[in-house]
C-alpha cells in the first residue's frame, strides 16, 4: 500500500514559496510594500470580517456539536 509522506509534501511547499519569492524578488515584487498598502490593509480586513461571520453564523454551532459529541464519547469511552 502506498504511503503519503507529509514530511516531504511540507518540505516541497517550503521549496515552492521560497522560490516563488526569489522570482518575485528578481522582477522587482516588494512584498512589504504591497502588503503595507492602504488598498491590501482593506482587503484583508474585509476578508477576515466575512471570515468571522461565517464562522459566527454559519459553521461555529455545527462544529461545536460535533466537538461536544466528540469529546463526550472520548470520556464515555475512558470512564468505562
């Protein structure tokens, strides 16, 4: 059976940034600049009110059910 290794996947994406930002380096991309602007400031504060939202919303009551149900037939399991 074949076996994903995580360790190589993590270590492959490291590779990938790092050269996604030498070639951005090399054509001139200020990634400070850009993530210091006003217009990327807005954009990102946006994004993390609908994230916040959505998890408020929408995701926060299903999950804790889970996680509630989850944790409580861990104890169930252990107690007995």
């Amino acid at each position: 059976m074949y076996k994903i290794n995580s360790q190589k996947g993590f270590i492959k994406m490291i590779l990938i940034i790092v050269i996604a930002l030498l070639i951005l380096s090399y054509y001139g991309f200020d990634i400070e600049k850009t993530i210091k602007s006003p217009l990327t400031q807005k954009n990102l504060n946006y994004i993390q009110q609908i994230s916040l939202s959505v998890w408020q919303n929408i995701l926060k009551a299903p999950i804790m059910y889970i996680w509630n149900l989850s944790t409580n037939l861990i104890k169930s399991k252990i107690g007995s």
